[in-house]
C-alpha cells in the first residue's frame, strides 16, 4: 500500500478552523529546506516549518495564508505550519469574520 496522491488542490475541499493556540499567518519569505518566515495576526514573526504531512501534499509560496501551531519551546518565535489556504478559502474566512479583512 502506497501514499494516497493528490492529483489536485480541487481534491483539497476541506476547511481547517483554527484550534486552540493556532494562529493565521501570511508567508514573508521562504527560508529553503522547509521553513519559512511567516508574520502572524497576533503581530509576530516566526520562524515555521512545513510539517512532513503537508510537505507532499502541497506547494505553499509566498503571501499564502497558512494555518500556524506555535511551538509549546519557543511559541514567540517558532511553530508548524498546520494548514495552507486557497483564495475561495480565504474569502471565506474573512466574510465569516475569522480573519480581518485587511490581513
């Protein structure tokens, strides 16, 4: 038994709501070999990794909104990155007031 492939992001339907302590976030720069530097609507700047889940599943470039888990170690500085969204799903997101609508 293989790995399940996704052929497409339309394959990707559904919507992850952030949980307790995750954080939106908006790519800044990609840093190589995984992470990323990504500025979060609480104000902070982190240092993320791509978690091995999400690495073969999707591309995620810059100014994507992404779902960020800050470290329990260094929550100001350093987490995961959970979740990468598609513009329908961010649209969404700020009609329904989850994200402001300036972020």
């Amino acid at each position: 038994m293989g790995k399940r492939k996704v052929l497409s992001e339309k394959e990707l339907k559904e919507l992850v709501l952030p949980a307790q302590g995750e954080v939106f976030g908006r790519v800044i720069k990609l840093l190589g070999n995984d992470y990323l530097t990504v500025k979060c609507s609480d104000g902070k700047s982190r240092l993320a990794r791509i978690r091995g889940k999400l690495k073969r599943r999707i591309w995620i470039r810059e100014n994507d909104v992404v779902l960020i888990s800050p470290w329990d170690f260094k929550p100001n500085e350093r987490g995961d990155v959970v979740w990468r969204y598609t513009l329908a799903q961010i649209e969404w997101l700020k009609a329904n007031g989850h994200i402001p609508q300036d972020f």
